[in-house]
C-alpha cells in the first residue's frame, strides 16, 4: 500500500469541503447547487481514495455519514421489513446486487416488480411491491 502524496492528502480533503458545501444547499437550503451526477461523481472518488490510502478515512469523513440533518417536522415510520437502498446504482450490475439483496431479505423466489420514482428531496421514500399473479 502506497502512502498518500501531498496532492492526494489535498485532493481529499478539497472533495470533503465540496461536499460538506454541496450536502448544505441539499439538505438544509433545500437548493442543490450541482447535479445530482456531479455530486455522486465527487462522491466516489472520495470514497475510492479513501480506500486507497486508508490512513486518510476518517469517522467525520462525509462518506462515513448520509446526508445532513433532515426536516424535522415529519414523523419517523417504522417499517415492518427495513428499507433497503439503492445506494446510487449506475449499472445493471449494481441494479441486480440490489435486487439480489431485497430477494435474499425477502427470501423470494417468484419475480419482483419494482416501481421507482424521483425523489423531489432528500428523504427516504417506500416502495410498495407486491407478487405479481
């Protein structure tokens, strides 16, 4: 394992500002300031460089966290079966990893049909699936 270089000790920590900045004009202005792309773009590299040089994670590392603080006037759900997330799919590959772990949560064997939907903030929202037939 290689040790980090000035430039990626930099790098790293110039992505943690951008996203701490990014992660308050989504979350508390309710005013995302970039795409949704570029913010997870950000997103993964930080996550692959601290992967890489594993000295430089950190537990206040905005990788280490979701979000920011949510609106508090909603209610909190509990859910009879815990959601699970999609945790930013761009691939079939990662698309069927979900579908794998919603399967081996569900112990299903029949076909799942999924409905998505964008969401318009922050918040986790619930699938409905029911078994086709």
């Amino acid at each position: 394992m290689s040790k980090a270089t000035p430039e990626v000790i930099q790098r790293v920590e110039e992505l943690r500002s951008l996203i701490e900045e990014h992660n308050y004009h989504y979350y508390v202005l309710d005013d995302p300031s970039i795409p949704d792309a570029e913010y997870d773009r950000l997103f993964r590299e930080l996550q692959a460089l601290e992967a890489e040089y594993p000295e430089l994670a950190s537990e206040d590392s905005p990788s280490r966290r979701v979000g920011s603080s949510a609106e508090t006037s909603f209610e909190e759900v509990v859910h009879r079966i815990p959601m699970l997330s999609l945790d930013n799919a761009f691939s079939e590959d990662e698309l069927r990893d979900f579908d794998r772990r919603v399967r081996e949560r569900l112990d299903a064997v029949e076909d799942i049909e999924y409905v998505c939907e964008p969401s318009s903030m922050a918040l986790r929202s619930a699938c409905i699936m029911s078994r086709a037939g």
